[in-house]
C-alpha cells in the first residue's frame, strides 16, 4: 500500500482525533512510527518490521492530557499507539482464535474492546492486572501486553493496510473487562470443535464490526 502525500495528510487528521478521544478517556496513547515505502520514519536509528514510539523517552509520557497528545500529531501521520500496563492492557491471538474468542464473549453478553492487525492479529483489551494463567497459552501463540510494553491502536497503517476495530469501545460505555473475563472466553475458544470455525466466523463478521 502506497501513502501519497494527500492521504498522509488525510490520516493524520484521522490519527490525531482518535488520539485526543482515547486521552480524553484516560487511555494512556504515544505516537509511533508510521511506514514510509519499506521503512518505517519518525524516529532515527530505529529499524524495525512494525511502529515503536517516536520519543526515546516514551514511559516517561504516559498519562500526557489530551491537549498535549493533539500536538504530537501537529505535523507527521504518526501511528497511535497505547502504553499498556497503565490501566489498560493487551492480550493478543491470532485471528481464527479470536472469532472463537468473540463468539464467546458475545454468547455471554460481555461486549470487550477488539482491535485487529492487518496482519491477521486480534487484540482484546482489558483492565490492567495480573498475567495470563492457563495451560494453553504457551501453544496457541497468545501475547498479554502489560507494564513497560505497547500495542498498535486504529487507524495505525501498516504497508498492507490499517488496523481497524472489531468492536469499538464506545459498544463496551468504555468500561474494561477484568483479565479473567477474555481468559475464560479464550479457554472456551480453545476447546471448540474445528467444524464450528466457519459458523462462528459468520457470527462474528456479521455481529462485529
């Protein structure tokens, strides 16, 4: 995907807004590097596959107000990016896991904040706590994001595309689900039957958005 000087301008606007909106909520959100052809531009020295903070210094700026974050976006389509650990944490899977995962948490009427990764990467947002604890975790290539660690929020671009929401925080009154919530939800994702893969993923495309 090729960003052309129009639709960096464009996105900017987009990032900032969302940027200012989830500060407002108290989501403790950073500016990240953005993709540049192959590269990633915002921040020198840095080479890496996907966006990291711009600031060197970026723990040292959780919990900036909302009018400061606006200025971080003053100029450069930065990605948006959260600093887990600080009331709100992370736990990520792959994306077949988490349409299981989704259906679950709908069956049980408990709607969580979902973003996904052009990638093909689901992450489920939480209340900051305590790790994960299940004996699955460790061969379904789960991630749970806290303290000192960050994850990519919408509408972060990627070279091949943007990362969207699945379920928006608004669906959720912006109230984070406790860890053990998305855990149990993922436990029953897990022991699913492989035939009922494609019924879930037809719940969820068209109940999620």
């Amino acid at each position: 995907m090729e960003w052309s000087d129009s639709w960096r301008g464009a996105f900017r606007i987009e990032l900032r807004a969302e940027a200012v909106n989830l500060a407002w909520h108290g989501w403790p959100v950073l500016p990240g590097t953005y993709p540049a052809g192959a590269q990633w531009a915002g921040r020198e020295g840095v080479e890496h596959d996907g966006p990291v903070p711009v600031h060197h210094d970026w723990q040292e700026r959780i919990g900036t107000k909302a009018a400061q974050v606006a200025t971080w976006w003053a100029g450069h389509s930065y990605s948006l990016l959260l600093a887990t650990g600080h009331g709100v944490d992370a736990v990520e899977v792959g994306a077949e896991l988490g349409r299981r995962a989704a259906v679950a948490l709908r069956a049980a009427g408990v709607p969580v904040p979902i973003a996904a990764t052009p990638s093909g990467r689901w992450m489920f947002l939480v209340a900051t706590g305590r790790p994960l604890d299940a004996d699955w975790v460790a061969d379904h290539d789960v991630h749970h994001y806290g303290q000192g660690e960050y994850v990519p929020l919408p509408p972060t671009p990627f070279q091949h595309g943007v990362v969207h929401w699945r379920v928006k925080p608004q669906i959720c009154a912006w109230q984070l689900p406790a860890l053990d919530v998305v855990q149990d939800a993922l436990t029953e994702a897990v022991h699913v039957p492989a035939g009922h893969a494609a019924a879930d993923y037809g719940l969820v495309a068209g109940g999620l958005a």
